[in-house]
C-alpha cells in the first residue's frame, strides 16, 4: 500500500503520438529532466526511443547515465554548465551528445579545446536566463568551424508574441556564416503551428523542445492515488498527531506519501493578477487558523491535513458529517508531477 500513479497506458501513448508529429521542417524533441515529470527518466528514454524520436533532451549533463542506456539517439544537454570544458573532460561524453553553450567565453574554450564537442549555442532571449547577446555575434562566427556546430537555441518564455521574438532573434543569428548545409534553431514553448510558421519564414529546419505538454498534456491518462493506511474516530477535545492538535469530532485518515515523495512541498508560483493573489491570500489566511489543505480528496472534496505531512505518511481530517473510507481503500489526490516521487507506477 504505497502512493502511486496510475497510468492508462493506451491513452497515454495516444497522446504522445498526437504531439510527436509534426509538419515538415519540424521535428519535435522529447525533454526529461529532473524527475522526469514524475514518471522517470528511463521511461520517458524508452518512450521517446518507440516513438522514434531522434533526439532526447535532458537538463543536466548529469542525466546522461539515467538516458542513454535507453535511448540510442542524439542526446541534448539543455542548461549551461559552469565550466564546459572541465564537464567535457571529467565525464566521458559519448559521440551522441550535444551541449549546450551560452557564454561567448566558454565557446572560445571549447574552441581551443581537442575535444571538438557538438554543441549547440544559446541566444539571449527575453527570459534573460542563459544565453549570447545578439551584440556579441561578431565574437561568435570565427569559433563555429573550430567545434561540431549544430544550430542555434532559444529558450522562450510563456506568454504571447513568442514567435515574433523567435522571428527576431533567428534572423539575426542566421545571418552568422556557420557552414551549415540547411541551418537549425533549437526552440522551446512554441506550439508546432508556431513552430511550422518559423521553419516557412527563416529556411531552417526546427527542433522543438517539449516536455509537459508531451508527458503530462492529457491528465486524464495519470490517476496518482493513495492507500488509506489507518483510520481513527476521534472526539471533540481529544488531542491526535504528533503536536498533540484538537481538531474537534471527526475521522483522522493516515494515508500513504509524505515529504518523501514531495507531499505537502509547494512550488512558488505566479502571481500573475488580483485573483491569484487573493487566492494566496486566503490560503495564507487559512494556514495562520491552523487549516492546512492538503492534495487528497474524496469526491471533488480537497481534504485538509490535521498536521503537516510526515516522511512517508499524512494524516488527514474528515468531519463527523462524512462516512470515512475503508483501511486499503485509495484516495485520489491532486499533485504537481515534477516534485512528486511515487512508491510505485503502474501502467495498465
């Protein structure tokens, strides 16, 4: 009995074959990193494999070992390392790995180096995240013959205007001489539309980066649930949890997944207008009253916890008012895939 996720495997596939095709001139690029979207790395290595994806894209250099036993394409290297050069040398790099460089400064010594390793380079864009400024192209055009160029990145944020800005930034690192035969733009949160539209306008063969809307774009396929380890009836005026709370009369529900599978560990998130920001507010106002909802419900009904989260367990309240479920029965809960680690996934 163990917090797990459920997955409908057909309909998943399905999904997945719907976003991998794609209009001449594109090709999409599965991407895994970190957890890989809750359901690991190797797996999304082996999927991107039956889907004959060529290329597989992870975030760290890292991540390599986790990937490419199973998956014998290209792989890409998304996030700049700090020193290129020392990863290069230090980790054995097979010949299907393509780095990514997003510093004039580490593609001249990349440059120098014997090494001549597939790179491809990273504009800034308006993420002013990693990237070259469109000023320092100059510097850029004499190393692309001294290492294995393979197109240009851009990494572009969410919103609207996206391709205008990748329109932009394409035309002016196009106009760099880098010997390729047709020229490539590696690209990030365009839709495959947007995507067909850059191709037709610049010449270029793209390569679209896509991760969450890949893995994780039909939510309906990915039940997570977990096992109802313990029940308890409980008084008013009686103390439960391990700070001894007073939660009234009701149900105290021990449930499988705690803080070791990321339960209860909340990502930031934006605060984007007056409704979102009231929402924090609420839940802040809640938090101070001793309220803290929790991801498991019953029904459409978000439970709140008694008490925050344990390792491997959350104890969780009903009120006297609702029949609490059996001991091995399962809640479905609603979580973020990226910061949640599951005991168990089950492909049905």
């Amino acid at each position: 009995m163990a917090l797990v996720l459920e997955v409908a495997t057909e309909r998943w596939r399905a999904h997945l074959t719907r976003v991998m095709a794609a209009p001449d001139h594109v090709r999409v690029i599965p991407v895994g990193k970190g957890n890989g979207y809750g359901l690991g790395l190797p797996r999304l290595a082996r999927e991107a494999s039956t889907h004959k994806a060529a290329t597989f894209a992870v975030g760290l250099i890292e991540e390599i070992s986790q990937v490419s036993p199973h998956f014998d394409g290209d792989i890409l290297v998304m996030n700049a390392s700090p020193d290129p050069l020392g990863a290069l040398t230090a980790t054995e790099i097979p010949e299907q790995v393509v780095h990514t460089v997003s510093r004039v400064a580490d593609l001249e010594m990349l440059a120098d180096s014997p090494a001549r390793p597939r790179v491809v380079v990273e504009l800034l864009t308006s993420m002013k995240r990693h990237g070259i400024a469109l000023a320092e192209l100059p510097r850029v055009a004499p190393l692309l013959g001294k290492v294995r160029f393979e197109g240009w990145s851009l990494h572009l944020p969410l919103g609207r205007g996206l391709l205008d800005e990748a329109l932009t930034l394409s035309r002016a690192a196009l106009s760099v001489p880098s010997g390729q035969a047709r020229p490539q733009i590696w690209v990030s949160h365009l839709g495959t539309d947007q995507a067909a539209s850059l191709a037709a306008a610049t010449g270029a063969d793209v390569q679209l980066r896509t991760g969450t809307e890949l893995w994780l774009g039909d939510r309906t396929a990915l039940r997570p649930r977990a096992s109802v380890l313990d029940v308890h009836r409980v008084e008013r005026g009686e103390r439960i949890g391990y700070r001894q709370v007073r939660p009234g009369a009701g149900t105290a529900l021990i449930v499988a997944g705690g803080t070791a599978n990321g339960i209860g560990m909340v990502a930031p998130s934006a605060m984007s207008g007056m409704r979102s920001r009231a929402a924090a507010v609420a839940r802040a106002g809640l938090e101070a009253a001793g309220r803290l909802r929790s991801p498991y419900r019953i029904g459409s009904r978000r439970l709140e916890f008694v008490e925050p989260p344990h390792m491997q367990a959350s104890m969780v309240w009903l009120p006297s008012s609702t029949t609490p479920p059996a001991v091995g029965s399962e809640l479905d809960l609603d979580v973020r895939f990226t910061t949640t680690g599951f005991d168990d996934i089950q492909f049905q």
